[in-house]
C-alpha cells in the first residue's frame, strides 16, 4: 500500500471500482488507497475519512437532511442493515431506516474490519464485523 492524499476523487474513484459489488470489495478498495476508517453522519451522509497517516478529508452530505431518531431500537437497526446487505434496499433508503432506528453515526474501523453504529449517545451502540474478501 503506498500513502497518497486522500481526495474527493480518490475517493470516488474506489466507490466506482466497487459499484455492484458486496460491501467489503469497498473495504478493500479504500485500504488500498490508504483509508484507515471512516464516519458517516447518518442524518445528511456527510463522510469524514480519517488515512492511515492521520489524515483527514471530510465530504458534505449529499441527501436531502433528515432527523435521526432518539430512540435507540436495536432490532430495527439489525433488520435495516441486513435488509441492505441482502440488496433489498439503496444507499439512501437503508441510511433513513438506520436514522428511523435511533442511529446517528456509524463508524467503519478498516484495520478492525468492524462497523459500529451508534445511537443518540455513546451508551447505545451496536457493532458488525466486516467480513474479509
């Protein structure tokens, strides 16, 4: 892996080398360019990559904004990812069903290979291992 600086083309450029492909090939593709992980405001889809250097690039929302729920429903938030996962649902149709379930971040920990999403406050979270390809 060689260290560059992550940019917004960077970026999308490893979004559209794992376009059709299940979620850890993305995983992959954003190791590759030296991505250490990564957190995404559920509410408006803004994205902070933090590189493996320490590096950051933030990257505004992109949806229309909406609010999160305060209530943390751990089981409708197992459902939404796994309804996503399956490819019942999009991008932006599993972000809202996670919002609608209480969470408000998520973070993608690339050299723990997990996904923790997180509620109103740091007491609810729940955690997803990244499978490796």
């Amino acid at each position: 892996m060689h260290m560059v600086e992550l940019t917004d083309d960077l970026i999308k450029s490893a979004e559209e080398r794992s376009k059709g492909q299940a979620y850890p090939f993305f995983v992959k593709n954003l190791k590759a360019i030296g991505v250490d992980n990564y957190e995404i405001k559920v509410g408006n889809h803004k994205r902070t990559y933090t590189s493996v250097i320490g590096d950051k690039l933030v990257i505004p929302g992109d949806i229309p904004e909406f609010e999160c729920a305060e209530t943390f429903e751990l089981e409708s938030v197992k459902t939404a990812i796994k309804r996503n996962q399956e490819g019942i649902t999009d991008y932006p149709t599993f972000l809202r069903e996670i919002g609608a379930a209480g969470i408000h971040t998520y973070v993608a920990d690339l050299s723990g290979m997990k996904v923790i999403y997180q509620g109103p406050n740091s007491e609810y979270e729940y955690e997803e291992v990244i499978p490796e390809v």
